[in-house]
C-alpha cells in the first residue's frame, strides 16, 4: 500500500526530473551554450577574484602624467582619465555590474516564486491582491522609474541600487509564475497529493514548484542581462553610482566627452558590457529552446 501511494505521488517530481536532465543533455550539443557560458564564467571570475587578473585595486597605481594615454607598452588597454590602468579599471568594474545582475534578479526571483505561488495556487482575495499590486509596478517605467528614486535619495550605493531595482523588477516573473501555477494546481499528480493528505505547503514546494519554475528560471536569466544594461544606463546617466564606485557604465559616461579623441575609453567597456549582455540573452534562449522540445 505504501508503494502505491509512493508511485500516486512521484509522478511531478519525475516529470520535473526529466525535464530538466532533457533539457541539459540538449544544452551539451548546443555551441552557443559553451560560449556564453564561458564569457559568463569570465565576468563572475572578473567579479569576484579581480586580484586574479590584475595587480591593482580599484583606482590604485594611477598617474596623471599618463591620462588617457591609448593602448601600448604594459598598459595593453591603455590609461584612462585619472592616468589608471584601464585593464584594471575594467575588471574591477565587473564587480558592480556583475553583482547588481546576479543580486536583482535573485531578489526578485524569490519575490516572484512565493507571490506567483501564493496567488496561483489560493485564487481569490490574495490573486486579486497580487494582481492589482503587480498591475501598479508594472505600470512604472524601469529606468524612468529608478531614475526619480536614485534623484531622490542621492549618495547611493550597490546595495541601495540593488533595492531600488528589485522593487521595479519582480512583476514580470511574478505574472509569469501565477500563470504557470494555475496551469498546474489541478493536474492529477497534484490532485493524487492532496487525497493522500499533503497539506499545502508541501503541495505546492513538492509537486507544483518543480514543475512550474522552468519558465520562469528561464525569464530570470534574461532579467540579468536586462538589469546588467539597466544599470549601466542609470550609471551613464550620472544617477546610479558615483566615484570612487567603478562600474563599466560609469567609465562609458566619463568617455563620452572624449571619445573622438581617445576612443579606447568607450570602446573597451562597450565591447566587455555588450559581450556579458548578449551571453546572458543568448544562454536564456538557448535554455528556454532546451527546456520546450516545441522550440527545437
């Protein structure tokens, strides 16, 4: 008897399962995968072991002598405005960039999955609560929206952006959780759980997460790539962080005055923004083909 209810029961947490060991021996012959993810183990090597890629801290061994001297000699990047090496600069702009992508969309991932859970699987006052509350953030432009509170509460950091972008960031993977957990609740293995007297939250932890999550994983992994350049814009655009901070959009905003004669101080950090950008689209996309055989 014990064996029967165990094999009612198993079917979610199987399907799940599969899906997922489909989905990486789908991602193992997919090119696009390895690169991406290469350049993606780069810039989180970048982030979070700069001594490994240069000797300098951040802002150190500068030398106004040497402002905006271009490419040559040690100095394979050149020296940027204070005279610093600007191969360090870099990488230790990674840090923020980096950081505020991973940190936002996992912030407001978990914010997305217990909201979808609790509005998708309840119904009723709290889906309308949930609902109405996603259709007022929703409603707030991302950079408009940042923009106004970063002018409002100046002096700033990478914890604080992070915040800011967490609170305009979780509506679109909450919507999209909801709607994958209404289209699980009455499937027959959640069904099958219920009968034999799971309660709720074992319910949807065990036999609906599992099997709605995907989607919205997939999404989440995008949103870094989406936060990434939300942040270096904010940074651009004089309100996100401030020196002695180093982040990539900072260094695109300080070259824009002097890019006709010295491009290297905009095109370096454009060319590593743009690469982690574009990796963390492409692998969101090649991950949502592998987990939707439909796409392949």
């Amino acid at each position: 008897m014990a064996e029967e209810r165990a094999a009612v029961a198993r079917p979610g947490r199987t399907r799940a399962g599969s899906l997922w060991r489909d989905a990486w021996l789908e991602l193992r012959r997919r090119p696009v995968f390895w690169l991406s993810a290469v350049i993606l183990v780069l810039a989180v090597a970048m982030a979070a072991l700069p001594g490994a890629f240069t000797r300098f801290g951040p802002n150190e061994g500068c030398d106004l002598r040497r402002s905006k001297k271009g490419p040559g000699g040690a100095a394979v990047f050149g020296y940027d405005l204070q005279g610093c090496e600007y191969w360090s600069q870099i990488v230790h702009g990674a840090r923020a960039s980096v950081l505020i992508g991973i940190a936002v969309t996992v912030f407001a991932l978990l914010v997305s999955v217990v909201l979808g859970l609790l509005a998708g699987y309840y119904g009723g006052l709290p889906d309308a609560v949930v609902s109405r509350l996603t259709d007022v953030f929703f409603g707030i432009p991302f950079v408009l929206g940042a923009t106004v509170i970063l002018v409002a509460f100046p002096g700033h950091g990478v914890w604080a952006m992070t915040l800011v972008l967490v609170v305009l960031g979780w509506t679109t993977m909450t919507r999209l959780m909801r709607a994958q957990v209404i289209a699980v609740r009455d499937m027959d293995y959640v069904a099958a759980a219920r009968m034999l007297g799971a309660g709720d939250l074992r319910v949807m932890v065990r036999h609906i997460l599992p099997n709605a999550v995907a989607p919205v994983f997939v999404v989440a992994m995008l949103n870094v790539g989406n936060v990434i350049a939300g942040e270096a814009t904010l940074d651009y655009l004089g309100v996100g962080l401030q020196y002695p901070e180093v982040s990539w959009g900072l260094q695109l905003n300080v070259a824009q005055v002097f890019f006709a004669e010295h491009p290297h101080l905009l095109v370096f950090p454009s060319l590593f923004l743009t690469a982690t950008v574009l990796s963390f689209l492409l692998l969101g996309d090649v991950v949502r083909d592998a987990l939707d055989p439909g796409l392949r």
